[in-house]
C-alpha cells in the first residue's frame, strides 16, 4: 500500500442489492470527536491515501475510507456498476449505518477526483446524511477527454454489450504526480482499476448530467482543495461550480505548484494541515 504507517482493518459491509464490498477503517487511540467517511476517484483505491488517513485518525477522528464496488479491494464485478444511482446508494447506506451506531458524532464526508462527483450528489439524493462536504480535486469537471471515436465505441457497447470494458484515459502516472517516489508506487499498483465496463462509464456521464440539478441542494459547510498545476481537474469550472452551492460556509484553498493528487506532493502536510483546521472549526460545540 501507499505508506506502511497506518494501521487499520479491513472491513466489510453488505448494501441492500447483496453486494459485499471492503473498506478500511482507521481508529483513534480514544473516543472519536467524529467520523470521516472517504470516497476515492475512478481509478485509485483506499491503498493511495493511508498516510492522510493515520494523520486524521492519529487527530481524534475515525475515519472510514470505502473502496468502491468493482475497484480496488473488490474483485466481484470489476470495473462495473450496475448505476451511478447504485453507487449513491452504497454511500448512503453505509452512512445511515454509521448513524445508527453513534447518532452523536458528527459525519464529514472526504472525497478525491471523481468520488467528488458522488459526494456532492449524495446531497440530492440522500440529503441530511453529513455534516460537512470535503472535495479534493474533484472531478466535477475534468480537463481529460475521450476521443470522439471511442465515445461511439462505448455507447454502441453500452446497447449491445454493457460490460465490454474500455480502457480509462487516467493511465499515465504523471498525470497524478511528479514526486519519483510515487510515480514508481503507481507504476506497480496492482489495485488500480484501468479499464470500466461500458456501463460504469456512461453512468459517469449520465452522473454528470445528475450534478446540474445538484448545487442548490449543497447546504452543508464545504472545505475545496485544489492543485495549481492539476493536468486531471478544469480548476476554474470546478471552481465556478463549488461557488453556486447552497450554502454560505464555503471556503477554497489552491496550493501553488502542487498536482492531482496532494496526498503524493512532497510536502503532503500542507493540505493537511489545512484540512484538520477546518474540521476542527466545523465540530459541534
């Protein structure tokens, strides 16, 4: 995995369609002052974020980070998903169960990349779940395009063979990063989802048309982190996006100089530092 430090146990939690899927829990040495719930983009996995996940839980927080169905940790039906719906649903559940178990504590939900895309639905389809949106670079609006050809290639797939699989256009390892030592990790990470079915990747689509309707339903307070030099995200139409939002506690941060993925900058504290800050000031009381 990305960094040996962090201890956790792997998890596993069964939504309502059967499907059994595994994350990772991290624990702090007491009572958890909150929960943070981490949803990962469309190629990564829980595996990349460890080194984040022990700084927080290490702050009071537990902090679940769920590898969604068909990546990562999860073998059956690889690469697919039935809806983007479904992928809301499977967030959704998993929260209202971390509700029944400590009504008291609060919920942020963490979200990297396109997990971006399903935190900031989940407020219109299961609304009132979480107490505070956390997006990381996320991909509500991405800079990488899908040649047209292959776009028909998919849809035509999507008719006749929906889990004829296709390749992601995320394989260059320095789209995410430039730090050597992480460029080497993701060379040889054997979790990374390549390729998705038709079906996952015109659900993606269909989950963008989703979001025009999703802003206004934004009421949570909400913390955005951006790369300056991200070669994934349109840093200015996420922005645009993140500022129509209901609610008035927004607040956006860019890091000079840094990529996709902050978690591999050399100096990931800087992100950090800023995050635990702002769940410290968004905890009751």
């Amino acid at each position: 995995m990305a960094d040996t430090e962090a201890p956790c146990t792997i998890e596993m939690f069964q939504a309502t369609d059967g499907y059994r899927w595994k994350y990772r829990r991290y624990l702090p040495s007491g009572q958890p002052r909150g929960q943070i719930v981490c949803l990962h983009g469309i190629q990564s996995h829980g595996g990349w974020y460890t080194h984040s996940c022990a700084q927080l839980a290490s702050t009071g927080f537990q902090v679940d980070f769920l590898d969604r169905r068909g990546s990562g940790l999860n073998d059956e039906a690889r690469g697919d998903a039935p809806s983007f719906r479904r992928l809301l649903d499977d967030v959704g559940e998993y929260i209202q169960h971390l509700r029944k178990q400590a009504p008291a504590l609060p919920v942020f939900l963490l979200a990297i990349s396109w997990g971006g895309k399903l935190a900031v639905a989940l407020q219109k389809r299961h609304p009132g779940l979480t107490n505070g949106l956390i997006l990381l670079c996320p991909g509500l609006f991405s800079q990488v395009r899908t040649p047209f050809l292959q776009k028909l290639r998919i849809a035509w797939a999507r008719l006749v063979s929906p889990r004829r699989r296709f390749p992601i256009p995320l394989n260059d390892p320095e789209l995410f990063t430039a730090t050597p030592r992480w460029l080497e990790f993701l060379r040889n990470d054997t979790l990374a989802l390549h390729d998705a079915t038709a079906r996952l990747l015109i659900e993606s689509i269909r989950l963008d048309l989703y979001l025009l309707r999703c802003a206004a339903q934004v009421r949570v307070p909400t913390l955005l982190l951006l790369a300056e030099k991200d070669r994934i995200i349109d840093n200015p139409a996420v922005r645009r996006y993140v500022e129509t939002f209901a609610t008035t506690d927004k607040k956006i941060i860019e890091y000079p100089g840094a990529q996709h993925t902050l978690e591999f900058e050399p100096e990931p504290e800087r992100f950090l530092a800023d995050l635990r800050q702002w769940l410290a000031a968004h905890l009751p009381g």
